[in-house]
C-alpha cells in the first residue's frame, strides 16, 4: 500500500554519526540504503532515555499478567 495515509516501516540500522555544518556524515560504512531514503538520528543522550524508557516497560510487564487469563481472553483481540 503506498501513498497518502500508507504506513511505511523503517529498516532499523544502528551507527555513530558526526555532524558538520548542517549534515549528518556517518562514521562507518552504511550498506543496503537507497540515496534519498529519510532517517531519524539519535544523540547519545537520546538513545539513553529510550534504553531507560524500554528497560522500565519491560520491568512493568510483571504488573499486568494478571489480565493473561482464559476469563477475559475475548478482550485480546480488540
């Protein structure tokens, strides 16, 4: 599906970049991109409040395994 409204998910890749005068230069090769695909670039800091943010919500799992439960399974499909 393509055009307005389509939703389009991202191959996610991971490598250091610097920045100069307005462009991000990657440090390291980048293999398996087309020119003018779009990305999105995390600081160090970023990155950090994302690893802290997903380490919480994993660690918040425990408190809803109550509602994994065959009395209210018709729910899991909505």
């Amino acid at each position: 599906m393509r055009g307005a409204g389509a939703i389009t998910w991202a191959k996610i890749i991971s490598i250091k970049m610097t920045y100069k005068g307005g462009i991000f230069d990657p440090i390291e090769d980048v293999k398996g991109v087309r020119p003018g695909q779009h990305f999105t670039v995390f600081s160090d800091e970023e990155l950090d409040a994302i690893r802290e943010t997903l380490g919480w919500l994993k660690t918040t799992e425990k408190s809803f395994e109550f509602w994994n439960n065959p009395a209210d399974a018709v729910y899991d499909t909505l």
